[in-house]
C-alpha cells in the first residue's frame, strides 16, 4: 500500500547537518583525499590482471561491452549542458517560437511526465528545489549557486535491466549499469530541450550538482533502503537516478511511504551479500556515520563507501549485490 505524506520521511539533525562538499564522495575523495587508501586509484587499475584469470563473467568481450555502455554518459558532454545546445548536425533550421503560455501547472506536471516517459524514464517525480542538497562545492572546489529561478526538480528513474544485475559483480552487471548512465543522460538531455523549446530555463544532471537521493524521495518516488539506495515500489533499487532543476512553472508530487524502510529493519539480505560488509546489520538506523563519505546529521544506516570502492577495485567494475539480493527488486517484476 502506497501512501502520500505531506512531509518527506527522512529526519535530520540540524546541529550537525551542512550541505555536502561534493569532494567528499568517494569519487571526489578518489581524486583528491591523499589519506584514503583507494586515491588516484581507478576502479579499472587491476583489469588486465582479472582478465588474465580467464575467470567466467570477466572475459575481454565482456569488459569491452561494460567500457561502450558508457559512451553516451561520457561522451556527450552536451547531454549535460547548462544552456540550449547550438551546435547541431541537422540540416534543417529551427523555428524561434514565443514563450508557452502556461495556464494549469498540474496539466504541464502531467505533460512533463509523459514526455519524460516518452524519452526512456521508468518512473518521474517532481518536487520543489530543496537546497539542502545541492552540493556545497563540487569537484573543481568552486561553490555551487543554482539561481532562485529554478524552483522546481523533475527527478526521473532509469530501471536497469534485472537478469543483468542479478550476475553481479560481474562484468555483465557492469554493463546495466553504464547502460543506465547512458539512458540518463540521453533523457535528462531530451527533457531538458524541451522545456528550452518551451521558453523556460532547465539544467540537467546526472550525479552532479546535487544528490539525487533525497531529490528522489521528495518527488515521491521512493524510501531510502538499509542499502543506501531509494527503493522504489516498482522496481526495487534497480533503478538510476537523473534530474533537471527548472523555472518551468509545474505541480509537485507528495513523498510516499510504503513499508520499505520498515522492511528494511528485519531483512539484512543487502548486509549479507555484500562480500566487504560496507552495510550495517543493526536493527535500527542511526546518525552515526561510517566513513568520510558520509554526510552527517541524517537518520539512515550509513553505508562505508571506502570498503565499496576497495572491492570495486579488486572486482575490475561496480558491484551491484545490494541490488540483486534486494526482495523489492523482484515483488513487481
């Protein structure tokens, strides 16, 4: 049973709570934290090794695969651009149309939605900018403004593929997940031109900027799970994660609730297939944090991203065991 709250479920202790330097994910620590011990260490470092173990799920076909899922999301910087895109190889001229006039903000929530849909969201939420979490700085050291305009975040999930995720940590694993990057970025890029062709102003992104987490939950799309993932009713964790922040004049969602994070202080099947116990087995959440990765102040079963990223290392790509041994994965599928 799915129910709307007015107010989001998370709870945050304002003594300690400041927005997040975005060096202090563990990428941004990768590039720039000479203490940890996984710094200027890519996750590809010990590939050729794996390789040569000729291991099944580790083949030289399968690591190309994972390295081209990710061509679009790394690639097209444009899918990332702060302004309307210019440079265009289509021969055709595009027409300078007014501004839409925008009489019902719930009818545009809903066009906005159906046009996400249309680009290859599996679910989209919308909410008001909270700027709680937007990133203090981001990985350049430079602080981040987001001009009062934007007030609204359009947050979409990406659903990776389940028979995929299910052969993690492999390289097949792999490969959903750079394919989801790629859908993101070719969704949050095409919703964010349509609202430019509209008149309105849009930013999209991906992981940068801000956390989409706490965006996600606010757009009503999901709990936060023990994992440190949104679990979405419909697909479980398996999903990615984009948003566009907007002037775009739009209805917001409520935040939902439906049993996730309850489920999650009796199930520790995450826990338990994570093979480098970065997740907590403790029955409740707390505000105790477990690695520099961690923002403080916030309710939630801290997950220790410094063991996460180490075992990505070692594995030659991302690991995707929470998500595989997650119930919710499977209840809608």
């Amino acid at each position: 049973m799915i129910r709307k709250l007015d107010s989001a479920p998370y709870t945050i202790d304002y003594k300690v709570f400041k927005q997040f330097d975005q060096r202090q994910t563990v990428f941004g620590r990768m590039l720039f934290d000479e203490k940890a011990s996984f710094y200027r260490k890519s996750m590809y470092a010990n590939v050729a090794e794996i390789l040569a173990r000729n291991q099944e799920g580790y083949s030289r076909i399968e690591f190309a695969r994972t390295l081209a899922s990710w061509t679009i999301y790394d690639y097209f910087h444009g899918a990332f651009s702060l302004r309307k895109l210019t440079e265009s190889n289509s021969l055709m001229t595009k027409p300078e149309l007014e501004k839409y006039s925008i009489n019902d903000h719930l009818l545009m929530s809903k066009q906005i939605k159906e046009t996400a849909r249309m680009y290859g969201a599996s679910l989209v939420g919308i909410c008001r900018l909270d700027r709680r979490w937007i990133y203090s700085h981001n990985m350049n050291g430079n602080s981040v403004t987001i001009p009062k305009e934007y007030e609204y975040a359009i947050v979409m999930a990406v659903a990776m593929d389940v028979k995929a995720i299910r052969a993690s940590p492999t390289f097949l694993a792999c490969t959903t997940t750079g394919i989801g990057y790629s859908h993101m970025a070719f969704c949050v890029a095409c919703l964010a031109e349509f609202i430019r062709y509209l008149g309105y102003e849009a930013i999209p992104l991906g992981n940068d900027v801000a956390l989409s987490i706490p965006l996600a939950i606010d757009a009503g799309l999901g709990e936060l799970g023990r994992n440190g993932l949104l679990i979405t009713p419909e697909y479980g964790p398996c999903v990615r994660l984009c948003k566009v922040f907007t002037d775009l004049p739009l209805e917001p969602d409520k935040p939902i609730e439906f049993g996730a994070t309850d489920f999650c202080r009796q199930c520790n099947k995450c826990a338990v297939a994570c093979e480098v116990d970065a997740i907590q087995r403790k029955a409740e959440p707390s505000f105790t944090t477990a690695c520099p990765s961690n923002n403080s102040g916030i309710l939630r079963w801290a997950v220790n991203h410094d063991r996460c990223y180490q075992f990505w290392i070692e594995n030659g790509g991302e690991c995707s065991n929470c998500i595989a041994a997650c119930p919710y994965m499977y209840s809608n599928r």
